[in-house]
C-alpha cells in the first residue's frame, strides 16, 4: 500500500479511538489533545520506508522531523495541561448542541474522523521531504524554513505562555472579565495562530529548499485559511464580545493576526 493512504488510514484509525474514549467521557474536546499527533504519527508513516532499509535520513527530512517533534510534544503538553479535570470547551458544547439528537455517533463524522483528515491533506510537506531526492534542489532555502519554523514555534508558545499566565492572574484576583491585551496579545489578537502559521511557512520552505515542490505552500495558505475563517479567529470572536464587553474596543485598535502596533 503507497504509504500516502497507509498514513490516511492510520490516522483515521487514531481518529476512531480518540471518538470512543469521547463517548465514553462524554468530551468532544479530547481530541485537542491528539491534533498534533495526528502529523507525528503521519511523519512516522512517511518516513518509516527510509528507517526500515536503514538509509540515512537525508539532513531536510531531519530537519523537518526535529521541527515538528519540538511542535507536536510542546502543543500535546500545552492543550493537555490546559484542558486537564476541566468541562468540555464550549466550542464542543456548542456543536454538541447544535447536532443533538444523535450527537454521540455524528461526532464521529463531524469531529473524530474530519480532524485526521484536514490533517492528512495538510500533510503534503511531510510526505514529500520524506522521499528520497538525488540532488535538493536550494538546500540553503531548507535551513531557512527551519529557521522560519523554529521561530513560529517560540512566537506560539510565548502567546500560550503569555495569555495562560494571564488567565491565572485574572483568576487569582477575580477578573476574569479583562481582555489580555499585553506583551505578543497587544499587536495582534491571535498571536498563537500567527506562530502556528508562520511555522506552517517554515515546513513548506524546508519541503521545497530539498525537493523543488512548490505547491506544497497550499499547506500554509491552508491552515492560515482554517485559523482565520473556520476553527479559530471568526469562531472564536463570533461570541466573545457578548462574554467580554471591552473586547470590542481591544478589536478596533489590535491587528487580528499579523503582529503590527495598536490604533
């Protein structure tokens, strides 16, 4: 089987187990904690070919697989310690809502099998540094989208860093009502999906630098599309403002992704 599919199926697969541990907890949002996983266990498939005859890994195919190693267990540890003894996300509550009756095998389509899936397409970077190419193509241009890929990963988690440090403060002294607008949050008002994103750059780069294979920046253009228009910015401001009075005001003075200084 063309390892491509055999990565498909492996992550439907890890999709279908993390869908019955949700029924059995009665928590949708589990399956934050196996996102990044998702593209871990599809590097693994991909590259598992290389390992198996025992040929070095070409430096690129490393580079991606350090990358996204140090991504994968940063985030997995991060959103497990986050959602760790707390209720379901409200995002989840709200789609349980919105499709119940019947919510509990729905999700199965609708969240357990979808997410491996966007995965899988988004997983184009990854398949292609895993072949093996007689000649790279720009090698210089792979060490700059580490580079580029590094530096997404430490601007994402010092918004994550930042805003739970934020949300602990607030909750020690009762203010649970303010808008984080300080440090990274006071240019932009996602600076967490700006890193993500500008990793997602960084993967592309490496894949082309090593083989040439330009089209692989939909990925990016891809997540940046789902961080921005489906799962993140316009999911989350959809609602917000009702909960938060004075994030209409934070809205009007800050950039809503790329980093740039407040109105």
């Amino acid at each position: 089987m063309h390892t491509l599919f055999l990565g498909l199926l492996t992550v439907l697969a890890a999709g279908t187990i993390m869908w019955a541990v949700s029924v059995k907890k009665e928590d949708a949002s589990v399956v934050d904690n196996v996102w990044g996983l998702f593209f871990a266990i599809l590097m693994g498939v991909y590259t598992y070919p290389i390992c198996a005859v025992g040929a070095p890994m070409p430096l690129p195919t490393l580079l991606m697989a350090v990358a996204l190693g140090t991504w994968v267990a940063r985030y997995s540890i991060y959103i497990y310690l986050r959602n760790h003894n707390q209720p379901e996300d409200q995002r989840y509550t709200d789609i349980r809502e919105n499709w119940n009756p019947g919510f509990w095998w729905k999700s199965l389509f609708i969240i357990f099998l979808f997410q491996p899936l966007i995965a899988w397409i988004l997983s184009g970077p990854f398949f292609m540094v895993s072949q093996v190419i007689e000649q790279p193509y720009i090698i210089a241009l792979s060490y700059v989208g580490c580079v580029v890929a590094f530096f997404g990963i430490l601007f994402e988690a010092t918004a994550d860093y930042q805003l739970n440090k934020f949300k602990k403060t607030a909750q020690e002294n009762n203010t649970q009502g303010e808008v984080m607008d300080k440090g990274l949050w006071r240019y932009s008002r996602h600076p967490n999906y700006f890193g993500q994103s500008t990793m997602w750059v960084g993967f592309a780069l490496i894949t082309i630098g090593y083989t040439g294979a330009w089209w692989v920046l939909y990925a990016p253009a891809l997540m940046t599309f789902l961080l921005l228009k489906f799962s993140g910015v316009s999911l989350m401001e959809s609602t917000i403002v009702n909960r938060r009075p004075a994030y209409k005001d934070y809205m009007e003075r800050t950039s809503a992704f790329i980093p740039w200084f407040p109105k």
